[in-house]
C-alpha cells in the first residue's frame, strides 16, 4: 500500500508540474518557476499565475473529485459499473449552466454560469433526496438518480431546440463537452469550498463501505447506520461532483475507471480504493489535460471528449478481462 500511495503521489505532482510547464509558449523550467512565485508583473507572471495555474489546480480537484466519487459510490451500491453521476448531479449541474448561456445570465455576470450551475446541482439533489425517501434502498436512489438526471437531460435538449440564436447553441454544446481552457483563480475559489465539504464526507465513508461488502444486514450489526452512510454519500457526491461540473464541465469516464484500475492493487478494500482513487483520479485528468494541449493545440480538443475516447475502450477492456477470468 505504501509503495501504490507513494508511485501515484509522485505521478500527481510530476504531472502538475507538467501542467505548468505545457503550453504554447516555449518556456524554460526555471523562467516558468521564477515567474510563478516570485513574479515581476510582466507577461510570463500572467500566463502562469492566471492561465497555468488554475488551470492545473482545477485539474487535481476536479480529478480528485470524481475519482473520490466513483470509488465511493461503487463501495455503496457494491457495483463496478457505478459512477458519480448516477445520482443526477451532473446533469442538474449542466442544464443549470445551459439556461445561464440561454438567458445571457453568463454574458452579463462572470461567475453567472458557474453559480446557475451549482443551483441546478443543488436543485437536483434534493428531488434526488425527496424521490428516494428517508428510508429509500440503495435501488431507490439509482431510480431516483435516473429518473432525475433523464429530466434533466430532456429540459437541456429542449433548452437547445428553442434557443433562438445558433451561437448560443453553440456555447452550451461546446460547453458540455468539458474543459479547463480559460479558467480562473476565481473559478478554484468559488468550487474549493463545497469539495473541501463533499471530500471530508466521503472520506469518512472508508468503515461503512468496508461493513457493506458483508451485506446490508451484516453492516447494520456492526453499528454502521446505514441512513446516515447514504446521506453523506449523496450530499458529498453533490458537492464535488457539482462544483467540478459548474467549472469544467461534464467530465465523464474518470470516476468509473480509475477505481477500476486500482481496485486489484488495493486488495479490493472499499476504504482503501476511496484514497488511492483520489490521487488516480488527479492524475488521469492531470494527464489528460496536458494532452488536449499536446496532441492538438490549434483545434481546443476538449476535455471531456479525450477522457471519453480514453475511458470507453479501457472500460471495455476492463469489462473483457473479466470475462476471460472468469471463463
């Protein structure tokens, strides 16, 4: 376990660095370094402090997030095909920000996409918590998550049908697809708060998830509440989930993917995937960021869309290699 926390901590902060170092500007490391943290005011001081680092720190949250997510969730629901968004928070997020570009809300305001994002994710998890019930089953919230998310994505594509201005349908479609271009400190400061909330839940899910492998009934013996355990899955998903789509996006494959990958090395141990997937989680988007400016930097190759193209084979594979194994 040590030498898995100590491989994936080195591959987060050699890949954020990288992040930095990326771009279209051809800098040295030292010049890059120097005009982060120590900084005259002039261009290269801008470009890092402004572009490259928060773009690299929305990275590691939002990665850390949904990595963070998706083990938990598939710890709860004890399903491997399980992912963050199956609550409906995505899409509540999404088609939040999809009527601030309608209405022009995120022409006038700045912030006014993000923030109408992070209300639709709000908005979304409470009919998610209402439909299911104080005392719902793990089946009831997936119902109530699709049934949600499914509204959710009908409103959006009816937004899309009647906006009457075709570069407004534009924004929102390229918008959904995902990504950390043009992002700003203000955007890391508006989506830390509710992480910090939604990381600290969902890190004090590790003994509960752990009891759940045994059974419902197994967990309730053992002392785990299980009402309790569902609500700080659900309110810590919303957050981290929601605050990193009000930012970035839909970002769609890492929270289903990465906990696959390290579930083996792990040892299968729910408590154990939530911290390792956190840090795998940061580093796939970390990755994947760096190549949407590698691979093509004129074009604005999107992010959502390469975590995608990544994501759905190896989850194939992952899905194949079952299989044989069990053949």
């Amino acid at each position: 376990m040590k030498r898995l926390a100590v491989a994936l901590t080195l591959a987060v902060i050699a890949l954020f660095m990288a992040s930095l170092l990326v771009g279209p500007a051809g800098v040295g490391l030292s010049e890059s370094l120097s005009a982060l943290f120590r900084g005259d005011g002039g261009p290269l001081t801008l470009v890092m402090r402004e572009i490259r680092l928060p773009r690299a720190l929305l990275a590691v949250m939002i990665g850390a997030s949904l990595g963070l997510a998706g083990a938990a969730m598939q710890g709860y629901l004890r399903n491997p095909l399980a992912e963050p968004g199956l609550i409906g928070v995505s899409g509540s997020a999404a088609f939040g920000a999809v009527l601030a570009i309608h209405t022009g809300l995120s022409a006038a305001f700045a912030l006014g996409l993000p923030l109408m994002a992070l209300a639709g994710a709000l908005l979304g998890v409470l009919l998610v918590m209402l439909l299911a019930g104080p005392g719902g089953t793990s089946l009831t919230l997936i119902l109530a998550g699709i049934a949600v998310s499914s509204l959710a994505g009908s409103l959006t594509s009816l937004v899309l049908n009647l906006s009457p201005n075709p570069f407004a349908a534009n924004e929102i479609v390229f918008w959904m697809m995902g990504s950390l271009a043009d992002r700003s400190m203000a955007h890391v400061w508006l989506a830390l708060p509710l992480m910090l909330v939604g990381w600290g839940l969902l890190a004090l899910l590790g003994r509960g998830l752990d009891a759940l492998t045994l059974g419902e009934d197994a967990a309730e013996a053992m002392g785990v509440g299980l009402r309790g355990l569902r609500l700080k899955l659900v309110i810590g998903t919303a957050c981290v989930v929601g605050a990193g789509t009000a930012v970035a996006g839909a970002i769609g494959f890492v929270g289903l993917v990465v906990p696959h990958i390290l579930r083996p090395l792990v040892g299968a141990r729910p408590s154990r995937l939530l911290w390792a997937s956190t840090l795998g989680g940061a580093a796939m988007v970390l990755a994947a960021d760096i190549a949407v400016r590698v691979v093509l930097p004129a074009r604005d190759l999107k992010l959502g869309v390469l975590t995608a193209l990544v994501g759905a084979p190896l989850f194939l594979h992952l899905i194949l290699k079952q299989r044989r194994e069990r053949i």
